[in-house]
C-alpha cells in the first residue's frame, strides 16, 4: 500500500483509493510536491510557481509556509537529496539550487551554481526568469557526485555534494530538461534535451540538430544523440537496467508520443497503447510508483499509468476530476 500526492494547477491531492481528495492550497499553481513518513505522519512539502514552499506535518490537512532562506519563489522540483542522508533538494526558476536538512523548514542556497561563468546568459523562452534548474542525479557509488539539468543553460556537474560546480558539454545542446542514469552502472548516464540554443550560438554558420535523448557511456564526457525530437522525460527502470523510457514530440508540447528501449537505447519501439498519438501534448515527466507502475505526466496535467510488462497506459485519477497534474510523489 501507498499514499499518491498530487501538485496540481488549483492546490494539492492525494489519491485515496478511488477518490481524490483536495488538500488545501487552491487557487495555487503547486508545480512540485514531495511527499515522506516520518514518525508516524506524513510530510508534505508543495512548491508553487510563484508562492514559494508551503510545508504539512499532518498529510496536507494544515499548511504554513517554508520559505526561509529561499530567495527564489518558483520551484521545478524537490526530492530527496542522494549526496547528503536526510537532507532535501530543490531547484528553482531562476536556475538555482536550495538544501534543506531540517525536513525542509528552511533552506540554504548551494551558491556555487551561480558561480559558473556565463550563467547570466541562462534563459527561458516562455519566462522572463533566467533558467530553470529541473532535476539532480546522482550516479550510483558516487556519494559526492551531483548532476543538474539547466533548461536553457547545461548540464551541471558537483564532485562535492554541490558546493562547487563545472559544466558537462553534451555535445552542442544546452537545453536540459532532464539528466538520470543506470541505477547499477554510474559511468551510464541519459539526457532529455530540447531545442532552444544559447544566444551565442545563434549565430553560428552551421547549425547543429537541437533536442532528443543523449547517452554517455563514460560518466558524462562523451555523449551520442539517441533519439532527435524535443523531449522533456527520460526513465531508466531499477530492476531493468536496459529498459529506458522516453517521451519524444517534434514540436514543442505537442505532437508527443512515448517509446521504449530495451538494449538501452540503441533501439525504440512504440509504447503508447491506450493514449491516442500523436498526443494533443506531451509528456513533461515519469514517476516510478511503489508498485512497479510508471505514471506519465503530461504537459497538459493529463496522468497516465502503465505496466511496464505491457506499457498499456490507463488514468490512474477518478473520471470527472477537473486535476490540472504537474508533480506526483509517492510514499510507502
């Protein structure tokens, strides 16, 4: 059994069963939620898109605000942080990065982000904020490790739990709109990537093809270019490292469609049964539910779930809820 929060365009919910209950925050644009147990209760941290973090020790019957020592008010993401034990993660538009080691009461900033040179040239083309930090990955054996997704400025590495930081040139894309890898083999790593380009390479005289899957076979220093539509979720699955899960679409949220690998990347096939393609959107992130099932989120706050064994996509929410999903989190 377990628990399924939902951060939605209109507050947060939780699935129970086959009802789906509001838990507060309405009217809010709630565009990232991590949900855990501790003691007993259940956790709940939203991030809005625009009104900082608010955080629930009672499984979002109450709420108050967590936004000590945020400077940034839009979150992309939380999640645990895999380079320090009990410790939490954000990432923010403006592209920057936020810790938080007391159950995400308050929060510092990892300053060494903006340190990088040239970060003043991030950007985003729908926001007049600069960049958007999506998610962290660390690779497996690699503690200190600490990988960034920047849309649109890079691939962000820390060898030092994220005090410092350096690029990761993946080929000529800086539009990262996610970064995981193989859960068994750190030197595997796997990028979504999108189309926009840095300004200066606007004036290139040969213009290299933007977007699609990368894949790097030796930690990030070399990569090749998998798939090439715009894509902003990848998927590897833990107890199949060969299987990878991708959500490509020609245009920019829309068009989508999902495929699979199972030689880890080298080949695709069609994995979108049960959702009509090309899709009316796209999909913008993967989650891996406790029981084995992929959810999909799309760019249109639709949710679909799926067996891995068949990737038969079904709505996992009751018919009839008006659920504009951004962000699901899990808790056993």
């Amino acid at each position: 059994m377990f628990e399924t929060y939902i951060g939605a365009n209109g507050g947060v919910y939780r699935l129970n069963g086959a009802k789906l209950e509001p838990l507060g925050l309405e009217g809010r644009h709630v565009s990232a939620v991590y949900a855990w147990r501790d003691n007993g209760n259940t956790v709940v941290l939203a991030g809005c898109y625009g009104d900082g973090i608010f955080r629930s020790e009672d499984g979002g019957q109450r709420w108050s605000e967590a936004n000590q020592g945020l400077s940034a008010p839009v979150l992309r993401m939380i999640q645990s942080d895999p380079t320090q034990r009990g410790a939490i993660i954000c990432g923010t538009e403006p592209a920057r990065a936020f810790r938080s080691t007391d159950g995400g009461r308050s929060w510092q900033e990892l300053n060494g982000v903006t340190d990088l040179e040239g970060y003043q040239e991030w950007y985003l083309p729908y926001s007049p904020r600069a960049g958007a930090l999506r998610n962290f990955y660390s690779p497996p054996g690699q503690s200190d490790r600490l990988l960034g997704s920047i849309e649109v400025g890079g691939l962000i590495d820390s060898r030092d739990g994220g005090k410092t930081w350096s690029y990761v040139d993946v080929g000529p894309d800086h539009d990262i709109h996610w970064v995981t890898g193989d859960p068994h083999e750190a030197d595997r790593l796997f990028a979504a990537l999108g189309y926009a380009r840095m300004p200066w390479q606007r004036d290139l005289p040969h213009m290299p093809r933007f977007g699609g899957v990368g894949r790097s076979r030796d930690g990030g220093a070399t990569w090749e270019k998998l798939l090439t539509d715009y894509t902003r979720a990848v998927l590897l699955l833990p107890g199949r490292p060969n299987v990878v899960l991708a959500g490509p679409s020609p245009e920019v949220g829309r068009q989508g469609r999902i495929e699979v690998s199972v030689d880890g990347g080298d080949h695709w096939l069609p994995a979108s049964d049960g959702i009509t393609v090309p899709m009316e959107d796209m999909v913008e992130r993967f989650y891996l539910a406790p029981d084995g099932h992929v959810w999909a989120v799309t760019s249109a706050g639709r949710v679909f779930a799926a067996n891995p064994d068949d990737w038969q996509w079904q709505a996992p929410l009751p018919g009839g809820q008006p659920v504009e999903a951004e962000s699901v989190s899990f808790v056993a």
